[in-house]
C-alpha cells in the first residue's frame, strides 16, 4: 500500500467520532489535520508531502533522526513557517496562514526545544504570562488598577496557582527564572503552555537533557495534563521508551519525509522505520 | 529587626501582589510621601527648589518614561530630547492658544501629543531591534530639534526663535512665569511625578507589564503565547513618550520658563535620561527615581564641596566635575552593573537577616 492509499485510508477511518482506548480514555474527531505540507527553505526541502492528522484528546507523537523535519512541523502548525504547498485545517476548516499570536488565540499552546522562558521574570509572572489571552481590561484601566483590571489579576492568578500546584512548583513561584536549573525551567515552561488552558498543546523534545526521574515526573505531567484537562498533545522527542510509552499514535519522519504512522506498536514494526533508525543502504 | 516578612501573612492574591508587600517598607513608603507632600513644601526655598528638587522631579518623570521601553520593553531609545522637546512645544502651543484653560491641562494634553508622535518614531522597531533602533530614534532627536527651529509656527513667530511661559496659575496660584513662589512649583510637579510613578507601577505589574517585558526577554516565545509584537512595541512607545511629554513640558514651563529647543532639548538630554536610567537601574520604577536623584544631586554636591568648600574656581570645578561624574558612572556600572536599584535590594535582602544572618 502506497503512502497516498494509506493516506485516503485514514482520512475516511477520521470520519468516525473517535472511539475509547483500552486504558478508559475517550479520543475524539480528527482536530488538526496537515493535508500535503511541504516547506522548503531556498532549495532546502525541510518537508515534503506530508499528511497526517491529530485527533481531540489523543496523544501524538512526532519522531525520526536528526534533521528528520519534526520541529519544522511543529513550527508550521504554530505559524512561524508558512509552507509552500499544502493546506492545514483545525476544528474542521482551513486555517490561513497566520502569525503565531493569532494562532495561540486559536488555543494551541506550545513549549520550546531550548527552553523560551522569561529569565528577567519571576516563575509566577512567566506562568501569568499564559494566561495573557484571558486578559480583557485595556492599557486605561490597567494604569488605574483599583477595580476591573484588580479583579482580573486576582482571578488569573487563581487559575495560576492551580497550575502551579498541579506541576508541584509552589515553593519556586517568586525566584527569578533565570536561577533556575535546567529541569525545573522546562516544567515552568510547561506551566505555562498550560496556563493558557489549550486545546492543542505543542511540546519540542520536553524531554530532552533530563535525568530518569525527571523524565518520570514529566511524563506523569503529561499524562496528567490531557488526562485532567483534557488537553490534545503533539510532542517531539527521541526517548524511544517515552514515545512509545505516552503515546497513541505516533508519526515517523525522515528526510523530511513520513514513513510511518500509527500506533506505537505498528509504527515498531515498520520496516521503513526500523531502517531509518538503524541505518539501511539507500541506493 | 523591624524589617521581617516572618508572621506578615498575606492571605488574599490582592496583598501578595501589593507593591511593598513588606510592612516596614509599606510605613517608610507612606513616611516618604508625607514628607514630600507635607513637610517639604513649608521648608522649601528658591535655591533648594531650582538646583535639587525640580531638576530631580522632572528628571523622574523623564527617567520613568524612557525606563518603560528601554528597561521594560527592551527597545533601545536615544529620541528622549527630542520628544520631551515636543512635550515643550505642544504645553506652549496649548498656553498660547487656550489661556483660558488650566496648565494641568495642558501639561496632559502635551504628553498625550508626544505619545502621538512617540508611536510615529516607534514603528521602525517592528522591524530593526537593538543598535539599530538607537540609531532610528537619533533619527527623531535630530528631525525633532531641527522641526521646532525651523518652523517659525512652533514658537509663535517670535524674533528670538525661543518660547517662554506665560504666566499660568493652579487655584490662583502662579506655577509657570516670572512670579512663582517655589513650594508652588515643587508640588506641581510632584503631582505629577507621583502620578507618573503610580501608573508605571500598576502597568508593570499587570498584564501590559508582563507583555512588555515578554517582548524584552524573548520575542519569539512572547509571540507564541499570544503577544501581538506590533501593539506591546507601540504602546510602550506611547506610555514611555507620555510620561517624555510631561516630562519636558514641565520641563519647559515650570523650570526653565525660556527655552532655546537645541540648547534645552539637544542630544545630551537623550543620553542623561539615559544614564539616569541604565544607573538606576533597568526595569525598575525604583531605579528611575534613584537614578535621576543620583545624576541630579552629584554634580550639585561636587560644585558644592569644590568651590564652597575648597574655594577652587568655579571653571575648573565645573570641568572636574563633569571628569568626576563620568568616572563614577563608570566606576559604577563596572562595580554594580544592574544599577542603584539592584544595590537597594542586596541592602534590604540583608537587613532581612540583620542581625542574625546565619
């Protein structure tokens, strides 16, 4: 079966309203579905062709080697690249191409490979920052504070602290950023993608330079977070364990291009995935 | 001793983002206000009001302003002469034309004109960043000065090419003109430093704030969760010129009451409220005020001691004393380079522990 047939395949099984995994949890339609991307930078093919799907409340892998396109992928669905060819749609209608702000107001959050936060800022002010989109009063009434913009500091902040308690950072809440270790800025960062209360959330590699505990204690936030909030969730990362663990389906990415797709155990046995990962003569 | 946050209990989101959220500093905080606003004003004479106070008050306002986008927002500004220049021409235009209406007025209205044109100037910053900035903002001190010579309309065609105040009263009370008392102009521009203070603080602290300094620490990732790059950039470009425009109306009309636009408003002015600012410390509302009084009172104190004190010459102490100002600066920035404002807090994270600091 050739890609494309595939690709038709799974287009018409996403017609179906979702279905229940094994473990209780309800998957719903298809919500962000990249039909035919591909991205070229000058004569750089970052992309090629590439369709897939993510479905309401699933979990979404994105692997492949180095230079495979993932982040590209995910920077086109955040809008800071804008494909040449292909079209993206969300909750079911073509998205225009737009810039990033205008797209975390459609409620896709995301973290950063290299972590993004705000060191001049304390952990509160860098998770308040999340919730930016939910913040109405203008520049006038924020200058006289008593009243409307009062109240909705007041009321943002409690849905902070939730956060914060939920990722167990309270004791840092007032450091600086900046002093921070490494572990503990990508879980503030996390905080903040998902202060943003997202539909979709982003993550680039949230995994990526931790030791085996806090790779523990972030995998259990994950689960956590689109098991509680029921928040979708795309990630990157090459902790094959990780993937294959969190994850409800997976897309495998090489060359720019995909080779696989499916559930972490289809995607196991896929020849041209094994190959890609442990290296295959090309011709 | 007195200075302890242990058994101060916050209990509600409100008094934990207060800003003195300890009660010690909340009481010197209200002292210092008192002193300003009550006690100063009955002691105060012509030479303390014309070569400390008001230089530093309006310097305050101008260091509160250009903080807000160099230290909060990150764009880097050398226009400040320039627009507090526009604040200046805007107050005369206005006094001429409507004497009927109050200064306070007025003084608003001019800083609400500088905002105007702060954003006109601002707009290359959406697309150049840094050094690059600084030298398009030079583009507006230089065109700036170069307008308010040039055009004999800004000063009402008068042969000197200079403005001068007319004189404008505050309930009865003359606060621009020859005719002012000096408790008078003090607590005008007071007002308006605390006022200026008080609303750069409630939006820093909240959600303009934050965007701001998003915008600062990493613009990519400010974008990402939902900044508009193009209104954070302009607005803080309009808030920093509001608080320039006050600045250098007040400028203008309650201090120097004539004004030469290259001479008062030149580029030495930009790179002051520079310095008042990136001494003070960046980023801080605290910083803008030590910053103007540091810059403001050090030149005083040096001529003070060289030509009261020593009996030197008064030109070679004023060039020592700019030698003296400079080397500080440096000596400074080298020692403590997140300025007065950073200092001030190591102090107090000190004296929370005083005198038991193990």
């Amino acid at each position: 079966m050739s890609l494309a047939e595939q690709y038709v395949m799974d287009t018409e099984m996403d017609r179906s309203e979702g279905h229940i995994t094994e473990d209780g949890r309800k998957i719903g339609a298809v919500m962000m579905e990249m039909r035919n991307i591909t991205l070229k930078f000058g004569g750089v093919v970052a992309i090629k062709d590439i369709s897939f799907d993510i479905r309401q409340g699933e979990i979404r892998a994105i692997i492949g080697p180095n230079g495979a396109g993932k982040s590209s992928m995910l920077n086109v669905i955040s809008g800071f690249y804008h494909p040449q060819e292909g079209e993206v749609w969300y909750n079911g209608s073509r998205r225009a191409p737009m810039r990033p702000y205008q797209v975390a107001r459609q409620g896709i959050a995301r973290t950063f490979q290299n972590i993004a936060l705000f060191e001049g800022m304390t952990v509160l002010d860098n998770v308040m920052t999340g919730r930016l989109n939910f913040m109405k009063t203008n520049l006038f009434q924020q200058a006289f504070w008593r009243g409307k913009a009062e109240r909705e500091e007041v009321h943002n902040r409690e849905f902070v602290e939730k956060i914060i308690d939920f990722l167990e950072i309270q004791a840092i809440r007032k450091t600086p950023v900046s002093r921070l270790p490494y572990g503990l800025k990508k879980r503030v960062e996390l905080a903040r993608a998902l202060a943003a209360e997202p539909h979709l959330l982003l993550l680039d590699e949230p995994m990526a330079g931790m030791n085996v505990e806090e790779k523990e204690d972030m995998s259990r936030f994950i689960l956590n977070a689109n098991d509680e909030f029921g928040t979708t969730i795309a990630l990157i990362e090459h902790d094959m364990g990780v993937v294959m663990d969190l994850s409800d389906r997976v897309v495998v990415m090489d060359y720019g291009k995909k080779i696989g797709d499916g559930t972490p155990d289809e995607v196991r046995n896929n020849q041209a995935v094994i190959d890609a990962y442990l290296g295959v003569a090309h011709d | 001793m007195l200075y302890r946050e242990a058994g101060d209990f916050k209990t509600s989101y409100e008094d934990d983002s207060q800003t003195f959220p300890i009660r010690f500093d909340r009481l010197a905080f209200y002292a210092a206000l008192v002193v300003a606003f009550g006690i100063v004003p009955f002691v105060i004479n012509d030479y303390w009001a014309n070569a400390v106070a008001l230089p530093f008050l309006i310097y305050a306002i101008a260091a509160i302003g250009l903080n807000i986008l160099v230290g909060f927002c990150g764009q880097v500004s050398l226009g400040t002469g320039g627009f507090m220049a526009v604040g200046a021409y805007a107050t005369y235009k206005l006094m001429t034309a409507f004497p009927e209406v109050n200064i306070f007025f007025h003084v608003l209205i001019a800083g609400g004109i500088t905002a105007f044109v702060g954003v006109l100037f601002g707009l290359p910053s959406l697309r150049i960043k840094g050094f690059y900035l600084a030298v398009a903002t030079l583009a507006a001190q230089f065109f700036l000065v170069w307008l308010f010579n040039r055009v004999p309309w800004f000063y009402n065609y008068s042969a000197s090419g200079q403005i001068s105040a007319p004189e404008r009263t505050v309930v009865g009370v003359p606060v621009t003109g020859p005719h002012t008392e000096a408790w008078a102009t003090y607590l005008f521009c007071l007002v308006f430093l605390a006022g200026s203070a008080l609303i750069a603080r409630n939006l820093t602290r909240g959600a303009t704030g934050r965007k701001w300094m998003a915008i600062r620490d990493m613009d990519i990732a400010a974008e990402i969760i939902g900044v508009n790059p193009l209104r954070a950039k302009l607005s803080a470009f309009a808030v920093s010129s509001f608080f320039i425009g006050i600045a250098g109306a007040l400028f203008f009309s309650v201090y120097l009451g004539a004004v030469e636009v290259g001479e008062a408003f030149g580029i030495n002015k930009s790179f002051l409220v520079l310095f008042m600012v990136i001494i003070g410390g960046l980023g801080r509302i605290f910083g803008s005020l030590a910053g103007a009084a540091f810059l403001v009172l050090l030149p005083v104190l040096l001529k003070n001691t060289l030509v009261g004190t020593l009996g030197w010459p008064t030109d070679l102490a004023a060039h020592l004393e700019i030698m003296i100002v400079g080397a500080l600066i440096i000596v400074f920035l080298v020692a403590e380079p997140h300025g007065l404002a950073q200092l001030w807090r190591l102090t107090k994270e000190k004296l929370r522990l005083w005198p038991f600091p193990h």
